[in-house]
C-alpha cells in the first residue's frame, strides 16, 4: 500500500562559508520523492530576509539523478509575521532506487555580519513509499 | 561501474588541468565529470561544483572527489596553488 512519509536531515552550519556535506540514505521502502524543502532555522536580527542566504544541491540515486542545484533564503521574524505565505515545498518527481545515497552540500553564503551565529538547515524529503 | 550503474555507455575521457591565475575563477560550464587528482592542498581552498563542494581542512574528505559541470574555485589568502589537476569524463549521447 502507498503512503507518504516525510524524512527530514538536519544540517549544522557553524561558521561563515562553510560548506556542510549532505549525505543520508532513506528508507529502502521509498520509491518516490515528490517534493524538497530546505527551511533556515535561527534568528538574525541583524539580517533582512534574503533570497540567498544559502546554497543547496542535492542528488540522488548516487548523483544519478540531480534535480536540485538552488538558493536557500532567509525570512526574518518581522517578514515571517506579516508573510501571507510561507517558504513553499519544490515539487519533484524522483524515482529512487532503494538503499542509494542522496549526497549533496549546503554552503553559507556568508549573509550574517560578524559575529556569526550558528544556525541549521532543515532538510525535508518527502517520499512515497510502499 | 560507476559509469555503469548511471546508464553510461559511451563517454570521452581526458585530463583536464584548470591553472589557478587568479585567487577566484569559473571553469566554463560543460557536461563533465570531474575527478580531483591533485594532492597536497592548502587548507581553505574551496572547489564547488553542482554537486558537490570541497573546502580543505574543513569538509570531510570523501574517498573519490567528483565534481560535476561548472566549477568555481577559491584559493585562500597566501596559498601557493598554481593548478589542479582532474580526470574528466564526459558522456556521450547514446543514439538508438
């Protein structure tokens, strides 16, 4: 029977420009991702919101298939309240075959001032599995 | 094999040495596959690709690294780096 599932890495970003390696294998019942979602988690009261607060790219299928090379923004506190909508899912259509890895990185495109603030990215695959 | 398990049958193989004139560049964008040869990198250096990205002395090394289409490399402040050196593999349209 087919469900959805929802799989989600957690990226540690500790210094200006660093680059943090994405490498996680999901469940081998997945047979589909449907859709990605990279969400900034932190607050910089010093930074507007942006559009290119980060860098993401990701492949599956042991860089098979590479469907994802895109800018991860930032949405400050102030826009998040007032925003009518929120930092959306990009839709995918990946077949996966079961047990390969999904590899990738994230790289800070250094929009903090000084001092930097440690932040996470939040990663969220979601997968149809049977 | 690993041109095998992606469904490459036929592909062009060469090596591609990119000279490092300037603390920053862009390779021209391409199809290709890029395998690092060279060893002994300062620390700081950063390779990013689609794919994948390099920062020595900071990311964790991989056993092979492979870089895929255009590439942007970053010599530290200081580093005495003059080329980098890769194996590319470009795959060639399969005709029915």
């Amino acid at each position: 029977m087919k469900s959805v599932r929802r799989v989600t890495q957690v990226l540690e970003v500790s210094q200006a420009g660093a680059i943090v390696p994405v490498d996680l294998v999901l469940p081998s019942e997945a047979k589909e991702c449907f859709g990605l979602q990279a969400i900034v988690t932190g607050l910089f009261p010093e930074v507007e919101s942006v559009i290119d607060f980060g860098e993401l790219s990701v492949s599956f299928n042991g860089r098979e298939s590479h469907p994802i090379h895109q800018l991860v923004p930032y949405e400050s506190a102030q826009t998040r309240q007032v925003s009518t909508t929120r930092i959306g899912l990009l839709p995918l259509s990946t077949p996966l075959v079961s047990g390969s890895p999904v590899t990738g990185f994230y790289r800070d495109l250094g929009r903090q001032q000084e001092p930097f603030t440690p932040y996470q990215v939040r990663i969220s695959f979601n997968l149809i599995t049977e | 094999m690993l041109l095998s398990s992606r469904g490459v049958k036929d592909y062009h193989m060469d090596f591609y040495t990119l000279l490092l004139l300037e603390n920053e560049q862009i390779t021209p964008a391409n199809r290709g596959w890029h395998f690092l040869v060279s060893g002994e990198l300062p620390n700081g250096l950063e390779i990013i690709s689609e794919t994948h990205a390099l920062k020595v002395g900071t990311t964790a090394p991989a056993t092979l690294q492979e870089f895929t289409g255009q590439m942007l490399v970053k010599l530290p402040e200081g580093a005495v780096l003059d080329r980098l050196d890769f194996i590319r593999i470009i795959p060639k349209s399969s005709v029915a």
